[in-house]
C-alpha cells in the first residue's frame, strides 16, 4: 500500500523532465525501484532463482562434458565445457520470461494493475518498470552464474572488453524476452497459467538451437530452423566473444549463424519492438 502511494504522490506531480520521454523514465523508475523492493522483501525469490542455473552449471558440465562431439575439437571434456556455457548462460535469461509473466499476472489477479492504470502515469511504465527490475535480476544472476562457471573451468579468452560485449548482448535477449513474459502475464488469468504459458514454449526454442550440440548434430529438417533460431544467434555471438569456439569450427551458410552478433542485435531490437507494443496494447484493454 505504501509503494502505491509513494507511486500516486509522484506521477501527480510534473516529471523533472517536463512530461513526455522524462515523464515516462520517471514513472518506470518509480515501478522498477517498487519491484526491486519487493524482490529484497522476499530474498527466497532471489535465492531459488540461482539454485537452478547454478545446477544446469555443474550437471550439463560433469554429465554431458566428454559425451558431445564437437566440431574441430572431438571428444573433450574441456572443449564441450566451454562451448555449452553461452548456451547456459541464454537458457537462464530467456528463462526468466516465466518468471516475469507471473509476476504481472500477480499484480493483475490481486488488482494492482487496475490501481496503477487509474494513477496519471505514461502508459508503458509499469511494464518497462517490471522488464527493467527484471533485468537487474538476470544481471545478478549471470554474474553467479560466471563465477561458477570459472569453477568448473570454463574461460572467456578474447578479452574483458569482448567479454562484456557477450554478457551484453545476453543481457539484450533477457530483457526482450521479458516483454514476451509481460504479453503473457496480461494475457492469462492466474499466475499459475502464465509461468506454465511463460515456460513451455521455450524448451523447443532452448533445445532445438545450437546451445547444447552443434547443428550438425542435428537431423536435416532442423538444422535450417536451429540456425535461424534467435537463440542460437545470441548463442554463436557469445561463443564468438567469449572465445570459445574450436579453431576449426565450421560455421554453418545460414545468414546469422555468418554474422552472429549483428544477427543477435536484430532479433532482440525486433522482439522488443514487437511484443513491447502489443503488451503496452494488452495493458491498456486488460479488464
């Protein structure tokens, strides 16, 4: 009750910015902060939210490390080992889709969202409120997720400027997955439905992409669709930055498994565009 009323107090009165872009920062920072605080209220959340990438870590390492063949390496333990974490470390943000499509879900089933609607606030800031403390979660996330990957061995070997870039283009994908995951939240009624909605349409496009084994491994009819994959894109480009490709890796003839990181870029910027403008639509008709 009392974020509501902080939020009330501060979008009646006039954004430091004057309305507009400034107006729509402000209100969007005021909902990140109030989610964000929420999240420290309830550290379970956080907690949960690091066990299971922490063992997708260590079991998809000590399980599957010398049973995958990868291309221009063999059969190495070592060598799988860093070509499977980018795809960890994608699976675990476009995973946090579900957990943004319950959170709204929530706050639309206890009647929140109607509140908010009703306050002089920009349209989309509840949402971009919500994908933005997202984000800071899944930020938090791949940094535990990085250090337990340097405890089982894995390395980033391009540099810390390239390494960056790699958790910044994962960081990207996050973040428009959530907006998938804010679609989904307004689109159900029960936050039950929305992580069920929010979970089962990612393990096809986790598993039929490049992130566990190469496309070569796979059967013709779905090479094409893993190499198109937007995941698998973000995926290459991480593996591109972070140096943990064989040297005599082939690369496939499709487009963005060519040009990886401008691919990766593309499908982000366009699921953004895309699924922002039909939430921010959803948002303003959800009854």
């Amino acid at each position: 009750m009392s974020t509501t009323t902080d939020l009330a107090s501060r979008t009646q009165a006039p954004a430091s910015g004057g309305g507009g872009i400034g107006q729509s920062l402000t209100d969007s920072l005021v909902i990140a902060q109030r989610n964000l605080l929420r999240m420290l209220r309830i550290p379970e959340m956080i907690i949960f939210g690091l066990i299971q990438p922490i063992m997708f870590v260590v079991l998809f390492s000590y399980v599957f490390g010398g049973s995958i063949t990868i291309p221009g390496a063999g059969v190495d333990a070592d060598a799988y080992r860093e070509f499977l974490m980018a795809g960890i470390f994608a699976q675990t943000v476009t995973f946090a889709t579900a957990g943004a499509g319950a959170g709204i879900a929530e706050d639309m089933h206890k009647g929140l969202i109607d509140r908010f609607r009703s306050l002089p606030m920009a349209r989309g800031a509840v949402l971009t409120g919500r994908t933005l403390a997202d984000l800071v979660q899944t930020a938090l996330t791949l940094v535990v997720m990085a250090a337990v990957a340097l405890i089982v061995g894995w390395r980033a070997h391009e540099g810390i400027l390239k390494t960056l870039a790699g958790f910044g283009l994962l960081l990207l994908l996050g973040y428009a997955f959530t907006w998938i995951g804010a679609l989904i939240g307004l689109s159900v009624r029960t936050p039950e439905a929305a992580t069920s909605g929010g979970l089962i349409w990612l393990f096809p496009l986790t598993f039929v992409s490049i992130a566990f084994v190469p496309a070569e491994n796979m059967p013709s009819s779905l090479q094409p669709v893993a190499e198109w994959n937007p995941f698998s894109a973000t995926v290459l480009a991480c593996r591109e930055l972070f140096g943990n490709l064989p040297a005599n890796y082939p690369t496939p003839d499709a487009w963005p498994m060519q040009h990886p990181v401008l691919a990766s870029l593309l499908w982000s910027v366009l699921i953004i565009a895309v699924f922002r403008t039909l939430a921010v639509r959803r948002y303003r008709s959800a009854g």
